[in-house]
C-alpha cells in the first residue's frame, strides 16, 4: 500500500502541475501586475523549483502530517478540510446505513420470493433507480418535496436562526437539512445494492449444499441464515469497500444543487484557483481512504467466505 499510495501522488502532482494555469496566474486577474511581482510570487510559494524538488519538498511534509498552506487564503489545508468534513461525513454515512439496511433485505426477500408480484414490482423499482439521473431526482425533489409541499428545506444545512436554538434542536435542524439529500444520494446506490444481493442469493440458492440442506429437511431459516446469507457478502464487501473514499469524497453536483459546503465543493473550489497543497491534500485522501478500503474488503472475505485464504 504505502509504494501504491506514493506513486499515486507523484503521478497525481505531476498532472496537477502539468495542467494549464498556475496559482499566480489564476489569483492575479489584473494584468497591470508587473512581471518581478509574479516572479517573486513563484518564489514565495515554491513554485520557481523544479517539478521534482517540489515533490520531494511536499512529500517530506506529508510525512510528518503536514497538508501546508493554502495559496488561496493562506490558511493550513488541515483546516480547511477539518472545516467541511463532519457535514460530508454525517451525509455519507447516513446515506450509507440506509442503503445496507434497506438493499440488502429487498434483494434477499427478492430473490427468495423470485417470480412474485414483490419481485417483479422491485425489479421495476430498481431499473427506474439505476435509469435516474441523480441530479434530476435531486432537483424533482426539491420541487415537488421542497417547494410545493414543504416538507423539507430546499438549500443549506442550517437554519436562518440557528444560533439562538438549543442543543437539541441544532441537532433536529441539521438532520432536517440534510434529510432530503441522504434521500436522494441513497436511491440510486440502494437499487444496485438490492440488486448485487438478489443475484448473489439466488446464485447461493442454486449451490449443492444448500439443495442437499433443504433435501434433509433443515428449517428455512436456518438455511438461509447459518449457510447462505454470508456468501451474498462477497459482492457487499467489495461494494462497501468502495464506498469507503466517497464517505469523505462528498458530491460536487449534490452540494452544489443543495448548497452544502463539503468536500466536493472544496475540492472543486481548489482546482477552479489552482490551489495545489489542497488538491493534493485532498487527493491523498481519497486514494489513502481507496486503499484501506481495498484492504478491509480482503480481510472482510475471509469471514465472509472460509474458503478464501492468503499466503505469502
């Protein structure tokens, strides 16, 4: 992991800095500005060295947990991520609990009722998931939820009068905020989830052990939770382990449609000014958090399935 993780971000700076633009040319729209005071810009930022010395000057203070400094405002990247993360993070992992909760049990009645008129209706449900494009659902349902009907706000995360409430009803306006967002942000992962889980059952369901439990007479339920339930995992794990990097990754199209200041729309907002330490800051992240994710699905495996074993 860690020689992946260092060649992702040599290859990652070197297309940052081979993009066109530059920090200074970005934050200097006035072309009054003379020359020596770009120069000397460059300098100040490091930007005068050698692509490579740049590097290695970054990755020595990514060592030590050093993100650097913004060439926007001059503020610590750490900050800045820090600043936006718990709202990213609260979206995601609510977005996330829902999703497992809800597609694993619909897959698994789905495919043990398969043929049924609940399979045939899921079924239907699904394609229209998977059909939907999630920026169109988002703004439907501030229309028809938001504006008509009122029942969720349409924008932000917080009230007008946020600061006056107490403890408890800070908490109650923020997930009022946020809930038509974890709504939207659910419904498309929640129908393929639900479908990975159906075909993976009845897959199990077709396995010789498991006709030969039923042959014998075991009890449905005992079938289906002591043999067959942990095989529908694999693709579960390998899906969650996926999903490991977008729980801090955030959505630019979801934070901007719902004006949610997250990780998205940070990320976004430093690529637009060419703001490197916070592209790279951020980009180690994800592929940090890729990484880990990878590596908790193949530890996940081995209880998911006994039969799968590592080796040197």
């Amino acid at each position: 992991m860690v020689p992946l993780l260092i060649g992702i971000s040599f290859i990652s700076f070197l297309v940052i800095h081979l993009a066109p633009g530059s920090p200074v040319s970005v934050s200097l729209f006035n072309p009054k500005i003379s020359l020596e005071a770009r120069e000397k810009l460059n300098k100040l930022y490091g930007l005068d060295k050698p692509v490579h010395i740049q590097y290695f000057n970054w990755l020595k203070n990514i060592l030590k947990f050093d993100f650097g400094y913004s060439l926007v405002d001059g503020r610590k990247v750490s900050s800045k991520i820090l600043e936006r993360l718990p709202v990213t993070l609260t979206i995601n992992i609510l977005s996330l609990l829902i999703i497992f909760f809800t597609a694993i049990p619909l897959g698994l009645y789905s495919g043990w009722r398969k043929g049924s008129f609940f399979d045939r209706f899921t079924t239907i449900f699904v394609f229209i998931g998977f059909a939907t494009p999630s920026f169109w659902l988002a703004l439907l349902s501030m229309q028809f939820l938001g504006v008509k009907l009122g029942w969720f706000p349409i924008s932000g995360i917080t009230s007008i009068d946020f600061e006056y409430f107490p403890w408890y009803k800070k908490v109650l306006d923020f997930l009022w905020h946020i809930s038509l967002p974890v709504l939207v942000a659910s419904f498309g992962s929640l129908a393929g989830l639900s479908r990975y889980s159906r075909e993976k059952f009845l897959e199990v369901l077709d396995k010789e052990y498991i006709r030969t439990a039923f042959a014998k007479g075991l009890p449905s339920s005992q079938i289906i939770y002591k043999h067959a339930l942990k095989p529908v995992f694999l693709p579960v794990i390998t899906i969650l382990g996926l999903s490991v990097p977008g729980l801090l990754g955030g959505s630019v199209i979801f934070e901007t449609i719902f004006s949610i200041p997250g990780m998205g729309r940070l990320f976004y907002e430093g690529v637009m000014m060419r703001d490197y330490p916070l592209i790279m800051g951020l980009l180690v992240i994800g592929a940090f958090l890729t990484l880990l994710g990878n590596f908790l699905a193949d530890l996940a495996y081995i209880w998911a399935d006994p039969r799968i074993k590592y080796s040197k």
